[in-house]
C-alpha cells in the first residue's frame, strides 16, 4: 500500500518511538498537521513562538537523553527557530527539526513563506536535507535521527516541501543504516590510554575538569569512578555539572569566567590535566596564551577531533566515545599496581585548601534587600537539591551555577555556548514533559524571562507546574556588571524600564503570581510554591540592583587574573 | 604556508556550500577551489589551495573531515605530490605580435587553440608559478583576457585517495 509523505513522517516518528513533537502548524505543513491529528501515539505540543519550539525539544532532550522534535512551517516558522536551532547546536544537543517548504515546482520563485532553510541553518546545524522526492523520506528521517544521535550529537534538519507531504510512496522504514562519509569513532587508541594512565599516575599536582561531553554521553558514573579510585581534584564546565557529583569533597567547583578561586587556581598551576569532554573555549581558559604559560601534561578525551588541539595544544589526545575510553582507563589503572604518590597529592589538596579558605563565592548575609545568591541557597535547600534547574543566561546563571549543587546529570539545563536568553522557560516546558513527577524550576531575570515570557500560554495549556524563579533587578544584570566594571558605570541601555506587573501577568495567564522583596520571606515563598505541585508558580524576588557575580575574569584575561569581591 | 587538500565528497547538491561555508564562517583561507565529478558518478573531487600555519591546516582538515557529506580528506603537501592548472589566455595577435607570440607560446609549451585576425587563445598547464611566469613574459598590454581553472593535485607513485 502506498501512503503519502505526511503519513510515511509520522509513521518515521513512531518507528523513532517519538514521545512529543514541539510545533506550530502553517501552510506548508497542513497536510503533517492533517496526520498528526489522525493519530495519538505521537503527541504534539503547541507552542506560541518557534523560538519556544527549537528551545522545548533542547530541553526535553537534554533532560531525558532521548531526541527532542520539532516541527515548523517554511519561511518565517524557520527563521522563528534558528536561534533555538543554533543554541542546540553550540551545546551539541541531539535534535531533530523538522520545516515545511514551499512545494518542489515553488522553490527558488520567492514563493509565499519561502526561505532557503538549508541555506540559512547550514551552519548551524550537524547536518541538514531537503527532500526532493517522496522516495527519499523514510530513509532521510532515518538519517537524520541516527545522525543527531551519534558521534558528537546535534541538531538535524529536514525540510520538506510540501508537495512531497502529499506525493505517495511504498514505505519501508529501514532497520539500521550507516553512510560511508560518516563513521565515528568509539573506541580510544589503546597505546593512548596507556600513555594517560601513565600520567595519571605519575602525576603530583593532577587536575580532571569535565564538561559537557560527560553529560551527553552519560559518563557521569565513569566519571565519578576514575576521580575516586585516584583521589584526584575535580571541576566541571558550565555544561558539566552535575557529571560529577557537586557536593563531593573532591569537587572544587566551576571553573572559568566565573569559577570558583581554587578551580581556576588549580586548572592553571597544576602539572597533569586531563580534560574530558570540554573544550577549552573563551570562557573556560581565558587567554590560551596566558594558560599556556605554566608548562603541564594535558590529556584530553573527546568524541570530536576538530575539538583537541583547537585552542589548547595537548600532549595524550584521545579520540573516542567518553564512557568507553573512561572505561578502559579506570580498568588500566586498576589492573596495575601503581598509584599516585599520596606525599604528592597531600601536599596538592592542601595546597587547594589554601585557595579555598579565599571563600570567593561570599556574599553579605546580612543585607536588607534580597540578595539573588541567597535565593538560590535557599532554593538549593528547599528543593534538597533534587530539582531539574533551567535558566536563561545572565547573572542569574551564573549564581544558579555556583549556588546550587548538582549531584547528578541532566539537572542543570541552560544555554552554555551560545548564550540564548528566553531559553529557560520553554527549556523547562520540555524538561516537565520529558520528566512529569520531577520538580523543574527556572531560574531566570526579568530581562531574558520577557524574551519567550509567551511561553506561559503554552505552560497553562499542558497544565506544566513549572517555577519560575525571577531575579528581578530591574537591570540586564550581566551588562551593567561589564558596564561598571569596564566602561566606566554608563549603564549604556541596560536598565529595563516600564516592566510588567510580573504578577498580574502570571494570574493573566491562569497561573500564580508571588512578589517577595524582604529577605525574611525568602524561604517561606519557596516553601509555599513548591507546595503547589500542580500549578505553575511565578515569584518575582526584587534583588539588589547592584549585586555582581564573583570571581571574574575579565574576557581575554588570564584565568587567573580574577577579580574578587574583597578587590572593590 | 600554502597547502592543497584533496577531498571526495558525495556529489549531492549542497556539499559544494558546505565545504566553501566551512571556509568562510571560520575564516580560512582559499586561494582556489575546483570541483568535479570523479570517475564514480556519486563522488565528487575537491581541490582547494589554502595556506596557514600547522595548526591551522590540522583544524581545517579536522573540520573537513567533520561535514557529513566528506568522505575523505588528504592534505597533498605530506607527501611528494603533483599539481597542475589549466589557463585559457586570449591575446593581442596582430601583424606586429604574431610572431612573438607563437614563439612565447613554443618555449612555454603552450598551444594555440584559436585564431583570429588580432588573437590567438592559448591553451596552457602547469603549475600556478608556471602560468604566472607565462603572463609576466607577454606582459598586461598583450593579454586580453585569461581563465584560470586553480590548482588540481595528485600525489606521486602508490599513494592514492580513494574510497
């Protein structure tokens, strides 16, 4: 029997075992519409932008480790989702994006609602298709999911015109598939492992700073297991944490920009680093120059080759799939006798120890306004740290990254590499859907929240008891920071004016709206939110508007050359 | 340091802008780019002339090698290797020139491949030095026109890129 290209997509997604696909219907997608209604093993989630689309399917995915859909009209419906399609892509998310062209005969004419998706999202997606012909279908939807998932994942795109969702082909859904031109390694170079293992060893002053890589490939275990059998010191990235436990005694916090002291401290005095699945970027090292200048073995494990030796040139480059490799170095390092000299590593944690006592994450405690850091302490203690987090991106990330401890992956959801604001609200949409039971709280300000702030429509629509908790400071925090700081306090734009009533506007909605503005209510506002486990609840905590995020370094400084709250 | 990387890539519609996008959004160089199906009808052959330092000749094979659609990548320059380029160059003939440029032909290897009552196009390959040499001897005022393929390479003795 012959089915039509609507149909063969939507059996494609079944056969994928597609839970949700995130969209907003248009003309050149009627007839996938048509089919989706047909049926209800796949569900659809009407968003109210497309933005909140790309970003719901990224946040799915990344608390699920499953595929994140979606499914968007031609022309403005793409436009809408490329900067939800490029922030998974910056974070190597496995997604699949599914666009409606203008028909075959149309394309290229400046058709109605026509743009060239494949051109416009080329560099921003692992790899993308137009389907030309019906024929072609099953097998490109098979590509595209085998290639989002694979290798070092990443947002894949399918444009089909329409035309195509209404010609009619025999369907056949093939069971496996591999291409020619792509092969990724899993496996690490044995001799390599060895070379690492020996390092390890033999090292006095080591260090092991994670990333993002240990989450996608889900080698947190793996990962916690070689730090504890070497008693070594441990970081993670912005895109890391939680790959290792946060409140282990061998976790010395994020690294980076805004990492703690010691982290940075020991990324840059220590003799052996092993990097797993990170990537050295501006934000992690700072200037690769001044990095470069304390002489240390570097071993570094990534799925990706064009990611080692980019920034940073390393001395053990291990190419494979992190868990395996991890695998194979915890048993290497096992089945020997040799491990580290423990003088050495003493005298190496004492030396941390010294960092430490800097307390570079101190704030005043004893403020009359609420200070941002400390809602998110008590956010931590409220939730017992067991809450799936997603934010927007500012300072209150940032806080939300050195506040609240996460003990395990997939927990701390937000847009590291490009830097999206209005990601955390639809990321979080797509985190409660992926994760009902779970407690999924959005960490956010009020400048990034009013970027997708629509998405609360959808929010009431699914019934999705999201919190959200505002740092309002009335500011672009993260601007007026790099304002004060680096171009003599002229708050050039920053400060937001005419802002909304933000609790009207949550009960405009449907949902519950809480303003908290002294400290002493802090805790009880938590409390009685998350009490509130079927609705979506919006607290709005007026924060001091001066609060800067510290330690800094300054972009394109050393990772050392931080500034501290004790220097102002 | 100037490098020619070959590369087979499936011929689909669209690799062609990858691998140019590749170049332009993380700002290498090319000095030359051709392209052309092989003697596999679903492969294309790529040669693209680009200079850099090491590192940046590793990242751009590294990155070639991560499109998709690239099925292998060979930087020429490892190995002894050849590389020619095509030139079709159209010059002043008249009474005067004729002559001379028969004869600059001759000592280039070149041929004549079209006359006229004022021109003759020439049809000349060798290596971009080569050619280069050709339109320095006849001199600007002479040539009207020239149309320069790039650079194509192959490496010398056993060594072949193929799948």
């Amino acid at each position: 029997m012959e089915l039509s290209g609507a149909e063969i997509l939507i059996k494609c997604l079944q056969a994928e075992k597609v839970e949700y696909v995130f969209g907003y219907p248009g003309g050149a997608v009627l007839f996938i519409y048509d089919e989706l209604f047909k049926q209800n093993k796949v569900k659809h989630v009407l968003v109210r932008h497309e933005q909140g689309a790309a970003h719901a399917a990224d946040g799915y995915s990344r608390s699920s480790r499953k595929v994140g859909v979606a499914l968007v009209t031609s022309g403005p419906g793409v436009t809408n989702a490329v900067t939800g399609i490029a922030t998974a892509y910056m974070d190597s998310i496995p997604m699949v994006v599914i666009t409606g062209q203008v028909p075959t005969h149309a394309i290229g004419l400046d058709a109605f609602q026509e743009c060239d998706a494949v051109g416009i999202t080329r560099p921003c997606v692992k790899h993308n298709f137009l389907v030309k012909d019906v024929k072609d279908l099953a097998l490109t939807m098979k590509k595209a999911f085998y290639l989002a998932t694979t290798g070092r994942p990443g947002p894949v795109l399918v444009d089909i015109p329409k035309d195509v969702t209404t010609a009619k082909c025999k369907f056949e859904y093939p069971e496996t598939i591999s291409m020619r031109s792509y092969n990724p390694v899993v496996k690490g170079h044995p001799g390599q492992i060895k070379k690492a293992a020996q390092l390890l060893i033999e090292a006095k002053r080591p260090m092991i700073y994670a990333g993002g890589g240990v989450i996608l490939s889900d080698a947190a275990h793996q990962l916690t297991r070689l730090v504890k059998i070497l008693g070594f010191p441990c970081t993670n990235t912005l895109m890391g944490l939680g790959g290792f436990p946060g409140t282990d005694k061998h976790f010395v916090g994020m690294l980076g920009m805004h990492g703690t002291y010691e982290a940075n401290m020991a990324m840059q005095h220590c003799d052996v680093l092993v990097a797993i699945g990170a990537r050295f970027d501006d934000r992690v090292i700072g200037d690769p120059a001044h990095f470069g200048k304390m002489p240390r073995k570097i071993v570094h494990i990534d799925i990706d080759p064009s990611s080692i030796s980019k920034r940073v040139k390393v001395d053990v480059p291990i190419v494979g799939h992190v868990p395996d490799v991890l695998d194979d170095l915890i048993k290497l390092i096992e089945a020997g006798k040799q491990r580290p000299e423990p003088k050495a590593l003493q005298a190496w944690w004492a030396q941390i120890a010294q960092w430490k006592t800097k307390n570079c994450l101190r704030y005043d405690r004893n403020s009359k306004i609420i200070k941002p850091q400390f809602v998110l302490e008590k956010l931590y203690e409220i939730t017992k740290g067991d809450a799936i987090i997603t934010s927007d991106v500012g300072q209150h990330q940032m806080w939300a990254a050195q506040f609240y401890k996460f003990d395990k992956p997939r927990r701390w959801i937000n847009s590291g590499g490009l830097g999206t604001m209005g990601f955390g609200l639809p990321a979080a949409m797509g985190a409660q859907l992926a994760n009902p039971g779970a407690t999924v709280a959005c960490v956010t300000g009020e400048a990034s929240f009013q970027m997708c702030i629509q998405e609360l429509s959808t929010c009431k629509q699914y019934r999705l008891p999201i919190k959200v908790v505002n740092l309002n400071n009335r500011y672009m925090g993260m601007v007026r920071q790099w304002q004060q700081f680096f171009h003599g306090n002229r708050y050039s734009e920053s400060y937001v004016d005419a802002l909304p009533d933000f609790v009207k506007l949550a009960e405009s909605y449907g949902h519950v709206g809480i303003r908290i503005d002294k400290p002493a209510d802090v805790a009880l506002a938590l409390k009685e939110a998350f009490k509130r486990t079927d609705e979506l609840v919006f607290m709005d905590f007026i924060t001091d508007q001066t609060e800067n995020v510290y330690p800094m370094v300054e972009g394109g400084k050393g990772l050392t050359e931080m500034i501290l709250a004790e220097d102002l | 340091m100037r490098h020619i990387i070959s590369i087979l890539l499936e011929n689909e519609a669209g690799a062609l802008s990858r691998v140019s996008g590749l170049f332009s959004a993380r700002g290498y160089n090319i000095e030359s780019l051709t392209v052309a199906p092989t003697e596999d009808a679903s492969l294309s052959r790529m040669t693209i002339v680009t200079s850099g330092s090491g590192d940046v000749i590793e990242q751009i094979t590294k990155q070639l090698n991560k499109l998709v659609e690239v099925v292998k990548v060979v930087d020429l320059f490892e190995a002894p290797h050849l590389e020619r380029e095509l030139m079709l160059i159209k010059v002043r003939a008249g009474a005067k020139e004729r002559d001379d440029m028969k004869r600059m032909s001759d000592i280039f290897r070149g041929r004549i491949i079209d006359v006229s009552e004022d021109t003759y196009t020439i049809e000349l390959t060798g290596t971009g030095q080569k050619l280069d040499a050709f339109i320095e001897a006849l001199g600007r005022n002479v040539i009207l026109e020239t149309a320069r393929t790039g650079a194509c390479g192959i490496s010398r003795g056993q060594r072949v890129l193929r799948i």
